[in-house]
C-alpha cells in the first residue's frame, strides 16, 4: 500500500545531516528535493522492460497507457475492471469463489475496459500495467521494482513440493515468484504486501494460474514488519518451508527498535532476519539483495548475521538490471541450518566454490568473491603493507546548497574556479569549468579552509568505478563530487602516495575488496602501503613529475615498481593486470 504523504516519505529519506543543512540555510524541503530532480518526486512514468516475457508487446501497452491517461480513470478501476476482463476469458468470472474475492475490491469498473484486448503471451499481464502506471516517484519511495520472470524462475527451480511444503513471499507484490512455481498447490503458497492493488493482482494472478481448483488464494494486505498492527493474521504463527522474495531496498527502516542484530536499520535486513525467524527447521530462504551488501560497511549487520545463525548454500550475480535503477543485484540462497564450509557462486553462468573462511576476514566482515590466486596477491599484499592511510587529513568538497545560483560559467570580479569531480584525472585536473564567489558563510557545507588552501592536496573522485587522484598545488576549491586527501605515510612524499592509489595494483585491490561505485574514506583506509626506501621514493616522484607536464611514457617502469615493492611474481602480476581489463 502506497504511502499517502508524500513530504513525510521524502522527510523520512534524506539524512540528519542534510535537514541541519537546509534549515541552516532556510530550504524548503521540496523544493530542494525538486531543483536536484530527486527520484521521489518525478511524475515519470517507466515500463519495465525486464519484466515483458515478448517486448513486442510494449506497444500494446503503450496504447492503453496513453488512454488511461487521456481519461484520467483512476489506477484501482483500470486494474479491477482488466482482472475482470481476464477472468472472463478465463471462464472464471461467474464462479462464486472468484466473486467473493472480487467483493473484497467494491471499486469502480470501467465499462471500456471489459473487452478490451490483452496480449496473452505474459506471465503477468496485470503486473506489467499496474508498474507502467505508477509513477518514478512512487517506485522509489516504495521500493516497487518488480522482479524479473528469469530472476524469480532461477530462484525458485530447485524447490520441492512433493510433500506438501509450504511456500511464502511476503514482498510478493503481483505475484512474481508465487507465479514461476511449479508442480504445487494453491493450498501451499502465501504471500503477503501492504500495497492493496498489488494484493489484489497477485490473487487475480493465482486464479488464472490455478484455474482448474477452487480456493481462495492466501495473500494479505499488510506490512510484514509491522505484524503487531495485524494481530489476527494467522501467517505469522506459520512455519515455512521455503520464504523467497524480493524485499524493499535502500528505504531507512524504523520498524524494530529491538531487533539487535540489525544496526543498519536497512528495510531488507528486517525482512530476512523475521523472515528467517518463520522458517521451519531446515527450511530455506533465497532473497534478493543489491550486490553492495557483500562489502559495504554499513551491511556488516546482516553480514555478521548470515555468518554466524545458518547455513550459507550459495550467492547468485545477475547482469540484468531493473529499468530506471543502476544498482546492481544477487540473491543468497541461506537455510536454517547448520553452516558448510565451502559457499557455491553463480556468476556469468559459472560456478565455483569458495572456502566460508574467505567470508568475515576482514574488520567489516566483507563477502570476498576471490579465487584462490586472488586470495595469495592479497595475503602477500598485506604482508608487505606497513602503513595505510588512517592518519591522514581527509576533507569534503563544498556543498553550496544551491548550485545553479551559486555557480557561474564565466568568472566574475571577486569570484574564483572551483573544480568537480568531472575535472579530476589520473594525477591531473582538466581546466575548471565552474566559477564561485567564496563567501563561507552562505555555503551548505564547507571543511576547514586551510585543506582547500594546503600547498599540497591530492583530490579524487568519489562516484567511481576506478581510483582516480589528481595532484594540486595551485591552493584551489572543489565541489562535493571530489574529496580531499593530504596523505601521511611514512617514507612517501604526497606524488608517491598518489602514484600508489593510481596504480593498476591498487585498483585491482579495492575491487577486490569493496567492488563499488564509491570511493569511501573507510575502504581506502584499509589499503597497505609498503616501506619503500628514499631513493624508490626519488625514483617515482620523478617519474610522477613527467605525468604532471604530460609525458606518460614510464608508465609501465611505474607500475613493474609498485608490483615490485610487494614482491608480486609475474603470474601474479599478469592476472591482476587481467582481472582490471
């Protein structure tokens, strides 16, 4: 069930820190949230490509989109009126067990709608128009994306029903994965959502998909974290065999309070642990989750959890991505109990095993997807590495709180450059596009002068897929896309260090290590710098030197003595240089 105010939903995703930030400088939420075009707010509306099994199909929909939003009929009565439709075709609409259902639904039917031609060549018809018409803003607030026909197949192919074993999805939205099963019984599926349409599809779905039985399908309208507000819903005193879903992500929970094993207070991290908590003995559960929860630090929770309250079967990588979100995803396939030694992983239709011990290694309990030879270059990495970064000055970029007036093209008289994480190059800055009167007081966000005026600064990228440090001694500001460095390593001068974070060993080792699209304070942290004498130190700060004015052509001799201070072999050397292809 969709959210009815939305200025609260907005109020409840943005941080502490940035509500400070824009009562400091008297912004209305909303209309902050709308100069940065934030997902929340748009009115656009997305057709979910991976959810199609024919994409031909697209124009159908397209055309019926185009007339319900000619008419302006209301989303309830356009869905209620096509199960109807459906349901008619089916031969179904006039049984009594079909009408009791549809009198749970005393909304308005729209006449136009009741032959109206559908393709019949999709596994959920329904689904596909009820995701086209909500809008972007409603899909991110409520985590709408529905899963994937081959997602939900791949999840739920192995599952066995021959003796009566029980199945629940308690995100189920329309339905996706209670549809991919096979060989079971109505009488032995749940489902659960606190999106009433969703419900209503997802039984709408069952019935079309069971349509030889009569049953009235088990699927509830509610929030499954909420389960004190439902007390005489009987599914919470149910065991399960299986529980699959694809649950709410990114969302900031404030469900359970008194759910001690999750810290991050991150919506899908309840769901599995009380999901958990309903599988019977032995039981299994196979969630969906972004792929960051396998290295980021703020999933060390749920992390720690799978680690140590179950069995950890398997990790599948899916390359599919869902319309209108980036984020990548896996699912877990974890069971209840006693935990293996060795974790199976399905990754571009490949399969290995990897030891369990290679799990928690790290101070954040990270996932590490290594092969064995990845797991030697990294032991021996470590081995070498006498420092790291952690007493280094770190520093954010200015947040001006409001860009488009605060940023000029052209420089003005009292105004100066100021890069963006555009500019920042590997050991160098392209030429400032930007312009900004710097008057500390009227910015949102700004770190303590003397970083931005530092004789010395490295700056890097902080949206990105690789380590990208650049040099500055020209005292110069920076917008909140770059970060600031001021590095302190014992026997390195500021170039070596930036030669060391630029350098193939070291994209390799932070892809290993944290595999994201951030580059975090907190990971760069962790990566060991070695002792290397004054003169390697001469050696490569002459080298960076020649980068600085252009001239490149010793990059090779730099990376063989990074690889050479970690007495790295040449199979070892070669497969890091494959690996970051």
């Amino acid at each position: 069930m969709f959210c009815c105010c939305l200025e609260e939903n907005i109020l409840h995703i943005i941080s502490n820190a940035t509500k400070r930030n824009w009562s400091k400088l008297q912004t209305k939420n909303n209309k902050k949230l709308t100069t940065r075009a934030n997902k929340c707010l748009s009115q656009k509306n997305i057709i979910p490509l991976e959810y199609f099994c024919n994409t031909n199909n697209i124009v159908y929909i397209q055309n019926l989109l185009d007339i319900v939003h000619s008419k302006k009929w209301n989303i309830t009565s356009v869905l209620l009126s096509l199960s109807i439709n459906l349901l008619k075709k089916a031969n179904l609409y006039h049984k009594e067990y079909v009408q009791k259902i549809l009198k749970q639904y005393p909304y308005d039917v729209i006449t136009e709608l009741l032959n109206y031609t559908l393709p019949n060549d999709e596994i959920d018809i329904l689904g596909i128009i009820y995701q086209c018409l909500l809008t972007e803003g409603q899909k991110n607030i409520t985590g709408s994306y529905y899963t994937p026909h081959s997602v939900a197949e791949n999840m739920t192919q192995k599952l066995d029903f021959s003796k009566g074993q029980i199945f629940f999805d308690p995100c189920c939205g329309s339905g996706a994965f209670l549809l991919s099963l096979n060989n079971v019984q109505p009488q032995q599926l749940y489902g659960m959502d606190k999106d009433n349409i969703a419900v209503m599809i997802a039984k709408i779905n069952l019935l079309l998909k069971f349509y030889n039985c009569e049953f009235e399908p088990q699927i509830y309208c509610g929030d499954y974290l909420k389960k004190c507000a439902l007390p005489n819903n009987t599914i919470f005193d149910i065991k399960f065999d299986y529980i699959v879903t694809n649950p709410p992500w990114g969302a900031v929970s404030q469900y359970f309070s008194t759910m001690t094993e999750i810290t991050s207070k991150e919506t899908f991290s309840y769901f599995f642990v009380q999901s958990f908590q309903q599988l019977k003995q032995y039981g299994k559960i196979r969630f969906l989750f972004p792929e960051a929860i396998l290295n980021v630090k703020k999933h060390k929770d749920i992390r720690t959890f799978l680690l140590e309250k179950g069995r950890f079967n398997a990790i599948t990588f899916y390359k599919e991505l869902f319309t209108g979100v980036t984020t990548k995803y896996i699912d877990i396939d974890f069971q209840k109990a006693e935990q293996n030694k060795n974790i199976l992983v399905y990754e571009r239709k490949k399969q290995k095993q990897i030891p369990l011990s290679y799990f928690g290694t790290t101070a954040n309990k990270a996932f590490l997807i290594l092969d064995n030879i990845d797991t030697e270059i990294i032991k021996q990495i470590k081995r070498y590495g006498k420092y790291n970064l952690s007493n280094s000055i770190w520093a954010l970029g200015i947040v001006t709180g409001d860009n488009k007036n605060k940023l000029k093209e052209e420089y003005l008289k009292g105004s100066e450059a100021i890069y963006t994480g555009k500019e920042i190059c590997h050991y160098v800055l392209k030429p400032a596009k930007k312009y900004i009167v710097y008057d500390r007081t009227k910015l949102q966000q700004v770190a303590p002068e003397k970083y931005y005026r530092a004789d010395e600064k490295l700056v890097y990228k902080f949206i990105s897929k690789k380590l990208v440090f650049a040099y500055d001694n020209t005292k110069s500001l920076f917008l909140n896309s770059a970060n600031i460095l001021i590095p302190s390593i014992n026997t390195m001068s500021i170039k070596t260090v930036m030669a060391y974070l630029n350098s193939e060993l070291f994209q390799y080792l932070y892809s290993k290590l944290f595999g994201q699209v951030k580059i975090l304070k907190g990971n760069l942290t962790f990566l060991p710098f070695p002792q290397i004498t004054q003169k390697q130190n001469n050696d490569i700060v002459e080298i960076v030197n020649e980068f600085l004015k252009g001239n490149y052509k010793k990059n090779n001799l730099l990376q063989n003595m990074i690889f050479e201070s970690y007495h790295l072999n040449i199979k070892q050397i070669q497969h890091i240089k494959n690996e970051i292809l």
